[in-house]
C-alpha cells in the first residue's frame, strides 16, 4: 500500500510541475521538502541500496552489521574499540565501516551463524 501512495505522490509532483507550480508550492501542498519535489521530478529514488554481501570487500554500516549478528549497534561499536572486529573510518564525520569479510571471519572464528533478514 505504501508503494502505491508514494506512485501517486510522484504522478502528484509530476501533474503539479507540469501545471507551472514551483518546487516550494508543491511541497507545501503535498507535505515535502522542495528539495524531495526536485528529487521526483529529476528521477531520483530514496529507496538505498542495500550492499552485496557475497563480496568480501563490501563495507557495511555499524547498522548493517548490527543487524546481520543480530546485535546492537553500540556492541559492534565497542568491538570496533576493542578491536574484535575491525572498522574502517570514512568521511568528514568518521563514520566506521566493517568489511563484510571481517564479519564472516569472525563468524568463522566464533562459529556463528549470521542472521538472516
């Protein structure tokens, strides 16, 4: 159902735009920021990709990995201080990254099984 709201919002967005309306009175009538109109309008999806995790170098966000050992986040924050499982720093804010590959040797090593979503 929510597929089929977020079809009608972009036909919306589309229709208004085409009507002369701007970025700002289509948000303002929809309830979207003008940047989001402009997103729809130039084709741009919100829907993130998740990363194949057949490929050892994949990087994972401390969420994706969370969520495939089924574990909180700040735990693999706190093995990533500690060491257990090595992260990677990226961007302006530092953001860890884990390698997929770290998390099957780990799992490997601790003979887990990941869980599956």
């Amino acid at each position: 159902m929510a597929k089929t709201l977020n079809v009608s919002k972009h036909r919306q967005v589309i229709n208004l735009r085409k009507d002369g309306l701007t970025y700002a009175e289509i948000g303002r009538r929809l309830g979207m920021t003008r940047q989001r109109v402009g997103q729809i309008v130039a084709g741009q999806s919100n829907i993130k990709k998740k990363p194949d995790r057949s490929n050892p170098d994949a990087l994972l966000s401390t969420a994706e990995a969370a969520e495939l050992l089924n574990m909180h986040v700040n735990t693999i924050r706190r093995w990533s201080n500690k060491g257990i499982l090595e992260a990677y720093r990226v961007g302006p804010r530092g953001d860890r990254r884990i390698r997929q590959g770290d998390i099957d040797n780990l799992l490997m090593r601790k003979n887990i099984q990941p869980a599956h979503s």
